[in-house]
C-alpha cells in the first residue's frame, strides 16, 4: 500500500502498465459492466448544465433514455450513476467510426466548458472510493482492457502514468508531484 496525504493507494497502480488500446476494444467499458459510470457530488448538476450543449453528440437512443429517465440513476449501492440505454451502453456513448466515443467529452472539446467527462470515467483503470476522511484509489484489472495493458507494457507507460491528467484533476498538481516522489522512492526501496 502507498499512502500520499489521505490517499491509500494499491501498490498495483505504481507497477501495472496501461494504455488505453481503443482499436481493440472499441469502448467497451461504455457497455459492459452491471450499471452507468458512478458519479460524484456535483456531477449530475454539472451534467445538466452543458446538456445544450452535450446533446448535440448524442445518438437518438440516448436522447430518448435522458428524455424519459433524466441523466442519471441511482444503483443497487444507492449510488448515483449515469442513465444507460435499454442497450446497456451509457446513455452519454455514441458510435463514432465503430468506436464508442463519449458525448461528454465530445462536447467539453468543441465548448470547453471544464467538465471532460465524469471522473470515475476520466481516472479508470483506477477506481477512487472514499472512507470517511480517506481515498482509497485500486487498479480494476478487467479482461476487456487486455490490449491496454500489452499496449501499456510495450510503451512503458504505468497506470499512474496514464492517469496522470485525471489524478491531478481529482486531487491537484501538488498531490500528483508528491505521487511520482513517493514513487521514486518506493522504488529506490526495492
């Protein structure tokens, strides 16, 4: 375990290789899994701000699922997560070139209106919980991420690496500074 403030972190994190690979999985995490990406306080409302703008990326299917049942939902944990189309996809996943793409994200790109995407999406492979005062931040190894993580072995990239720009979204620049310290010396220690 690697403790940086009041995050508890997986060693995984610092020794696994990831990178997303989407020529070989084509999204699939928008699809698969048992509900919506989870999504934290103050995400909904942000959500429902730029929707204007966000439905402009949307497929007709997703349009019909916010219409009839809003932009989120709460799950079996009483956790609010992202609406998904009868399909199972998340409501917010649009087809572009065969690839699943995010309208999210899509649309902070072409407005920039500070919200790329909801951060349990934005930081994965790494899933942030929180326990009373502390983060406990752990690697999802899941078979559909395979090609990730040959892709990352091959280019040397470690799961804190890839996530770089999320972590330091979700716990600032400084935090993600003292990350890559304690990094170095876990692995001076070995």
């Amino acid at each position: 375990m690697i403790i940086v403030e009041d995050c508890l972190l997986s060693e995984d994190i610092i020794e696994k290789t990831f990178s997303c690979n989407l020529s070989a999985c084509k999204g699939a995490c928008c699809v698969e899994g048992d509900t919506g990406a989870p999504l934290e306080e103050g995400e909904i409302e942000k959500i429902e701000a730029a929707l204007p703008l966000i439905i402009e990326e949307m497929d007709e299917e997703g349009l019909k699922t916010i219409a009839h049942l809003g932009v989120s939902e709460i799950d079996v944990f009483d956790e609010p997560v992202t609406t998904c189309k009868p399909n199972k996809e998340c409501a917010f996943a649009v087809r572009k070139a065969g690839i699943l793409a995010c309208a999210i994200e899509l649309a902070n790109r072409k407005h920039d209106f500070g919200f790329p995407k909801p951060i349990s999406c934005h930081l994965y492979p790494i899933r942030a919980k929180k326990y009373n005062e502390y983060h406990a931040l752990n690697y999802h190894k899941w078979d559909i991420c395979s090609a990730a993580c040959d892709k990352g072995e091959k280019e040397e990239i470690r799961v804190f690496e890839f996530c770089e720009s999320a972590l330091k979204r979700k716990f600032g620049s400084t935090w993600y500074d003292k990350l890559k310290e304690t990094v170095e010396l876990h692995g001076s220690s070995d």
